[in-house]
C-alpha cells in the first residue's frame, strides 16, 4: 500500500473504530518474523517497508516493542498496513481486519505457501508461552538429505584456566564471560536485543552503511579477503548474514571461509542452527560458504591460527556489538595480531561520544536501565549471591545494582559503564562496558598496528554515536 512522504497511508480509513489492544499480538508478530526471516524489530520494519520511508521506521520499532495500537501513530499504522503486501496476501484486508482478527483468521489471509512457516512459529510460541522471544527463529523441518548437507562444526580450541566466579567474588570484579556460559544465555540475550536496547539495530544499520561505502569498496578490492572471522560473534547471526550476503551476493565471491569465535557454546550453537536455516533462503549461493564455528577464547588466539585463517589469502577479521568495550584492548590486539598478517582488515564496532569523560554516568548508563538488562545480569547475581553464601533474593539484589564510572580500560579518555552490586559491604563489579572518545579509540587502534581507513556512524536517529571503524594491518 503506497505511503506519502509524510507517513499518511494511502487509502487507509482513518476513520476506523479503535480496538483496544492487537489480538494475537505475540503471535502476529512470531508469523511476521518467521515469514519474512528477520530476527529483529528494526530488520522486521525495514523489510515490511521494503527500504522506504526511513522517516518512519524509528516509530514503527518503538510501536512493536511496546505493542501500540497502530492508531496511536502515523508510523505503527503504517506498517500494519503495508503488511499485507510484505506478507503476500491475496485479499488485501484493512489495517483493522489485520488487528482485530484472531490469529486463525490472519493465518486465514496468508497465501497458501506461507502457511506452513506460519503455523510452526505460531505452535512454537504456544509450547514456549512468555519464556520464548517473539523473534526465536524457527524453520520447517528438514528431510534426512537436508540434515547431512547442513551439518555445521563447532571446535573446541584450547581454553586456558580463568577466574572463578568464587575469584571474582573475592576480588570484587566477575569476568565477563559468565554472563554467556549459562544454557539460557542466547535465549536471554535475544530477549535482550528485542526489547528497547536499541544497540544491536544500531550495529547492524551502522554494518550496512559500512559495506555500501566506497572507502570499503576500495580496501576490499584491494585486500581481496578469503576468509572472515568473526570475533566473540556468537548470537548474532544476523550481522554474520549481512557479511555473508555482501561477499557472496553482492561481490560474487566464487567461494568464502567463515569463521566465528566464542565463549559461548550456546551462543555459537544457535548462531549455527540459525545460519543453517535462514542463510540459504538469503543467499542462493550459500553452498560456496565454508561456516565453521570455534568454542573459545578470543583473547588466546596463537600463531597457528594465522596459518588456519589465511589458507587462500587475506582476511577480515571483524568484533561487532561494541564488543571491544567488554574487553581489555591490549590484550585483544596481542591475541589478533598473533592471528593476522599485513594487509589484513579489521572492522571494529564502537559506541563513540565526543568529550565522552565529561559525560554524567547517568546518562551513560540510561540504556541499561530496562527489565531486559536485569534478565541478562540474573544469572550472575544468583550465582554471586550462592559463592557469597548471601540470604538475599535475587530480585531484591537486582534492584540494589548501581552504574558506576570506571577505567577498566586501556584506551585513552574512555569511560567504562560498571554494573555493581553492594552484598554486605563488599561491591562486585558484574560486568564493564567501555565508551570511547573516537579519535582516541582510532589512535590506539594505530598504535597496535592497525591503520585506519574509514568510520561510518549509524544512519538511524539515536544511533548516530555508534560507529562501524575499518582498519587495515600494516
């Protein structure tokens, strides 16, 4: 349905009797996810709107996350009604026929071919209940001939001995990676990214803007990469997708190794289940794709897997997320530079403010400060409160965690966002995220080898502080 440029909706009556909420909500949306294979609100959007009106894609997230009546906002309304459209459906029915219909009568609406995918995400969603995310992947089952083809790897490369959490507890900072050893650690942490944490949409817009800049362009065709590895890429099978889709569709690689590395064996697991499924439906081609996944630890990379990673050339090595912030940087650089060679690229993403020290931690810290962040941090604070041998609820902790500034960092002005729980008199640092100052992160980034090419911000309003920086080895 055509949309002016001002966001009315051509054709709509707005004139509508106003439910008062979406019936089927969830499932709705688990049918759009699945049908149009996106993970997230803002890919969902983008393709609803097929990469129109940018004007109103900020609203439209914000209506799905919240669940909006889509008569609450131009931008809501226009995504409910250039839905039948994105979905295919043959009769074209009214935005309220779409809102008010039960979910048997919009799988009704549905073409035929659709209603397959559509009725295993609504089954999937109903055995779940409220513990599943509305964007949990789901795919039709395979036949034995498909199981055998997409058989994945996962390898176990060596990991050294790390702190324990009783470590941590005594000296008053838990690493960072407990945060993603716990089983339902991706199933949190795609809970996380849907709600209004906008900062994976903002990497992925801000990846996009990246592949489609000439500077890009220019230091690829030179580099000539092989080989991608993605670092700590595990749960974010989208962004692996958008630089998959880049080389094998977009430059027509005739063939491509991708890696990706992790702590996680459950995030790595369901990045490869999720790949497995949805890749080949974006990328014909997806055959030409070596995907391995490795079980480890980024920071211990050794010079073997130089050796491994350039087995037919250059690579580009890439840490997505603002990843980079969790991390201690000199330590990342001597374990990437142990694995790379000259020539090699690098993208590295970050949250970037100008003047970022003189920030209030408040403000910093805004983000955080959501029921989905809380989820994330459980975990933890359940077993910090066992190792302390503390009485407190774990709800009752949670609502004690302050954000306080810290410089667990290497890098030059950068401030660190530290969540941090009191038990007794004792403050544990449950997890440090960095923001940097731009040309400060750029200089640091060239002091250990790397130089740089181009810095591409996100093109979303609200995102533009987060950067997609692309560096090339010396």
């Amino acid at each position: 349905m055509p949309i002016h440029s001002t966001g009315s909706v051509v054709g709509a009556n707005t004139s509508e009797r106003r439910s008062s909420r979406i019936a089927d909500f969830d499932l709705k949306l688990a049918v759009c996810y699945a049908i149009l294979d996106e993970t997230t609100p803002a890919g969902l959007v983008r393709e609803v709107f097929e990469g129109k009106y940018e004007s109103l894609w900020e609203g439209a997230v914000d209506s799905l996350r919240k669940g909006n009546m889509p008569t609450r906002g131009q931008a809501a309304k226009a995504f409910w009604a250039a839905l039948p459209t994105a979905l295919e459906m043959p009769d074209m029915p009214a935005i309220n026929s779409l809102i008010e219909a039960n979910i048997d009568t919009f799988l009704g609406f549905l073409p035929v071919k659709h209603r397959d995918i559509a009725a295993l995400a609504v089954n999937t969603h109903r055995t779940a209940g409220s513990n599943l995310p509305h964007n949990y992947p789901v795919s039709l089952p395979a036949t034995t001939s498909e199981i055998y083809s997409d058989f994945r790897v996962i390898r176990l490369g060596y990991l050294h001995p790390h702190p324990t959490l009783r470590e941590g507890w005594e000296e008053g900072k838990i690493d960072q990676m407990y945060h993603y050893l716990d089983p339902d650690s991706s199933k949190v942490w795609f809970g996380l990214i849907e709600s209004q944490y906008r900062h994976y949409d903002y990497c992925s817009s801000a990846l996009r803007a990246l592949l489609k800049s000439p500077k890009w362009r220019s230091a690829v065709d030179t580099a000539n990469p092989k080989a991608v590895v993605m670092l700590t890429g595990g749960g974010a099978p989208t962004k692996d997708l958008i630089i998959i889709e880049h080389f094998i569709n977009t430059r027509s690689m005739p063939r491509l190794s991708y890696y990706i590395l992790d702590i996680s064996f459950y995030m790595l697991r369901d990045s490869m289940l999720w790949l497995s499924s949805h890749a080949p439906n974006r990328v014909p081609n997806f055959t030409k794709v070596n995907l391995e996944a490795w079980h480890m630890n980024v920071l211990e990379m050794t010079e073997w897997f130089e050796g491994y990673f350039h087995q037919h050339g250059s690579v580009l090595f890439a840490i997505t997320g603002g990843t980079i912030g969790n991390l201690p940087e000199k330590r990342f650089f001597d374990s990437l530079n142990r694995a790379s060679r000259s020539g090699d690229l690098l993208i590295v993403s970050a949250d970037t403010l100008d003047n970022v020290s003189a920030m209030p931690i408040d403000t910093l810290a805004q983000r955080y400060k959501i029921p989905e962040f809380n989820a994330w941090l459980q975990p933890v604070v359940r077993a910090v409160l066992s190792v302390a041998s503390s009485r407190d609820s774990v709800n009752d902790a949670l609502k004690r965690v302050t954000f306080e500034r810290g410089s667990d960092t290497d890098v030059k002005d950068a401030v660190c966002v530290v969540p941090t729980l009191k038990i007794g008199k004792r403050p544990i640092k449950l997890v440090s995220s960095a923001r940097y100052d731009p040309t400060a992160l750029m200089e640091f980034c060239k002091g250990r080898g790397w130089e740089p090419v181009v810095t591409v911000p996100c093109p979303e309003e609200g995102g533009k502080s987060f950067k997609q920086m692309l560096f090339r080895r010396n």
